[in-house]
C-alpha cells in the first residue's frame, strides 16, 4: 500500500503602508488609480502588492519583499511591483508551493476604490494564476484617524492560503 503525503497549507499576512505626495501616479493593486497624488516609495508604491507579496513569503518562511528587493538597490528604483510578485510566485512555485487564495484590505480616506476593486482582483488574479473569485479586495477608511484617516497615507493588509504540491500516486 502507498501512502499519500499529507497535504500542507499554510497561511501568510502582509501589511504595508505608504504617505501619498504630489507628482507621483497612484499604482494600487497593480492598478492606476485617478487620484491627484501618488504613493512615495523607492519602487512604484504599490502597498497592495507588497502587502500581497509580504503574505505569500511569509506563508512560504521565505521572508520578506525589503530582503528580495532592497529599496537602497538603485535596479528597483520606480520598479514595476507587478514584477516583484511575478518573481515571488516564481519562487514559491520552485519550492512546490501554490497560492490558493489572497483577502486584501486597503485602508484610504480617499479616493474611493469602489470603481477599481474589480480590475485589482482581475490583475492579482492574473499575476498569481489563479481563479478571479479567489481574490478579494476590500476598501475602508480609518475614520479620521491617523495617517490613512487623515488622508496621508494609504496602507493595505493582504492574508494569503498557500498549498504544497505533493506527488500523489
């Protein structure tokens, strides 16, 4: 009789959080947003795919986004974040690990997501490989409060479900 190897999953949370400034585009979720500012960041800003990016290593025990990508490396300058999660799904998927599913909460005052949420989805969704309804994105003000309630700031939490492959015969 063979036996099956159990079958592991493990679960990542990512957070990460930007001040907004004037002359930059907004990028969220690997998205542009319309909005009179963007998020200030050695890279492009994008604090949904970081947080997404954070979760997947930290699901997988392979650290963090600031050790694959150092914001003091002049190569990651402006860098497109939708190729930083491309090269982290590339290492997941090196070490049999698969993305089941990411929730995503992004924390803004303004602007209102409501209109983009579904093209973050469709975008992450892509970059992952996964199914549109295995991405959520969730938006919410802080009510005034702190950075993101006072409107200088915007800051996202992902939590993501990974999966090992495993041979089965």
């Amino acid at each position: 009789m063979i036996e099956e190897e159990p079958i592991e999953f493990r679960v990542g949370i990512g957070t990460d959080i930007h001040q907004l400034v004037e002359g930059r585009k907004l990028m969220l979720g690997g998205v542009q947003v319309p909005f009179g500012m963007g998020l200030l960041g050695h890279s492009d800003g994008d604090a949904v795919l970081h947080a997404v990016c954070d979760a997947m290593l930290g699901a997988a025990g392979m650290g963090d986004i600031g050790m694959l990508f150092p914001d003091n490396d002049p190569k990651y300058k402006d860098a497109d974040s939708k190729g930083f999660l491309l090269a982290i799904k590339e290492k997941l998927t090196e070490k049999k690990w698969e993305v089941i599913n990411v929730d995503i909460t992004i924390n803004a005052e303004q602007p209102r997501l409501e209109p983009v949420k579904g093209q973050m989805k469709r975008v992450i969704a892509g970059l992952l490989g996964i199914d549109f309804n295995a991405v959520n994105v969730k938006a919410k003000t802080n009510n005034g409060l702190g950075e993101t309630g006072e409107g200088t700031a915007i800051g996202a939490t992902a939590v993501t479900l990974i999966r090992k492959k495993t041979k089965r015969i």
